[in-house]
C-alpha cells in the first residue's frame, strides 16, 4: 500500500527557512516520478517542484525552493529559502505520472499534507 506522510511544515517569519520531507512506503522514490503541490483554501491545487525526466520548479519559488531525494531514506525533500507570506499554504507530497509536473490530474497518490504559514 503506497503511503506519503509529510513534515516539517509549522510557522516561520518573513525570510526564513523550512525544509519539508516526504516519507514514502510502497513507493520507490528513486524510481518514480514525484512532486510537492501546495494549495489555499478556495484556490485550485498549484504544482510547486517536481523530479520528471526533469527537475521543475513554479516561477513563484524558482530560485528558493530546492526539490531533492534522498534514495537510502526513501524520502522527498523540499527546502525552502527566503520564505514570503504569499508561500503560506497546505503542502502535499504527490507521486504519479511521467507527466506529473503538468498538473494535480497526473497525481496517483497524494500525502496527508503539512501546513506552512509566513509571517510578517
């Protein structure tokens, strides 16, 4: 049975750092496609980071957040720089499709989700 578990969200300042991890059973994660997605209430489900053929990020946390596994571990990273409170959010853990950083409807599994709030 695949299972996603997410942590390491909580509430940080304007600036600061978080890394979220993704521990996976039943599902390799070194060899499969995966991704982190994050969502506001009311809003539609927005794809974050990715590993595909490539690795991907949204223009939104280009060049802050890094996506990253750790194969020994079986677990899915994403570390999180420079953090504003537009980066607010419930984050999952998704796994799925080669097409993945496409969009939620590649997504065959999703985690519980963790909660991250920026503050000013």
């Amino acid at each position: 049975q695949v299972q996603l578990v997410e942590s390491g969200g909580g509430s940080v300042q304007v600036g600061g750092s978080l890394r979220l991890s993704c521990a996976a059973s039943g599902y390799s994660v070194r060899g499969n496609y995966m991704g982190w997605f994050r969502q506001v209430s009311g809003k539609e489900r927005e794809g974050v980071a990715c590993i595909a053929a490539t690795t991907s990020y949204s223009d939104s946390v280009k060049g802050r957040f890094t996506i990253s596994k750790d194969n020994a571990e079986n677990t899915l990273y994403l570390q999180m720089n420079s953090l504003k409170p537009e980066d607010s959010a419930m984050y999952y853990c998704a796994a799925g499709g080669y097409r993945i950083c496409s969009g939620a409807s590649w997504v065959a599994y999703w985690g519980q989700g963790t909660q991250v709030t920026v503050s000013s």
